[in-house]
C-alpha cells in the first residue's frame, strides 16, 4: 500500500463509523486499525513528512480514544447535564474527525 491508499482506508473507516447507528468502540475499531497501518507505513517511509504524519495519527487515535471515554459514561438525568454530556461527545468526535484530516492530509505529501 502507498500513502494514498492508507489515507483512502483512513477515510472509508471513518466514513463507516460515522454512518454506524451507534458510534462507540465497535465503530471506531476500524478506524483505530487504518490509522495503526497507516502510522506503521509513515514510520516505515521516515523523512520529515513520515515522521510528522506518525505524530498526527498517533493523536487522532488518541483523539478517538478519549471520544470512545465520553460514550462510555452514563448520561446524566438532569436535562442542562444531560445537553452538556451530549456537547462534550460532539466536541471530542469532531476534534478527532478534524485531527484525522490533517493526518491524512500529511500522509498525503509522503512521496514513494
């Protein structure tokens, strides 16, 4: 696989979790899987652009973590607590949606 490839998978992953009913750690289970691949290949090409693209999948995958910790948490009785749980879920997937754009987008600039 070369970089277009892996920020093809990258992306199809994503695309399939975001479609799922329920976005938890069985969706999100594919695209920790592409962006674990695509991290090996960055490493594997090194350079600057390797090495950046290995940092910026390393913390989406982070990123999706810690949005796969909002989910896991129960959702608060009280309406006000219940809108800022659901604000805190929407914020932390987008922020690991946005991150994963810029991984890919460097894994994009690796040349083979």
């Amino acid at each position: 696989m070369n970089a277009e490839d892996h920020a093809a998978a990258i992306v199809d992953a994503v695309d399939a979790a975001i479609a799922a009913p329920k976005i938890d750690r069985d969706a999100t289970a594919a695209v920790h899987a592409a962006l674990a691949r695509a991290r090996t290949f960055a490493v594997g090409t090194g350079g600057a652009d390797g090495e950046q693209a290995a940092i910026e999948l390393d913390y989406a995958d982070v990123l999706y973590k810690a949005y796969e910790r909002t989910t896991g948490t129960a959702q608060p009785d009280a309406p006000e607590r219940r809108i800022q749980h659901i604000s805190r879920q929407v914020l932390a997937l987008s922020r690991a949606v946005s991150q994963t754009n810029e991984a890919v987008l460097t894994l994009g600039r690796i040349t083979n």
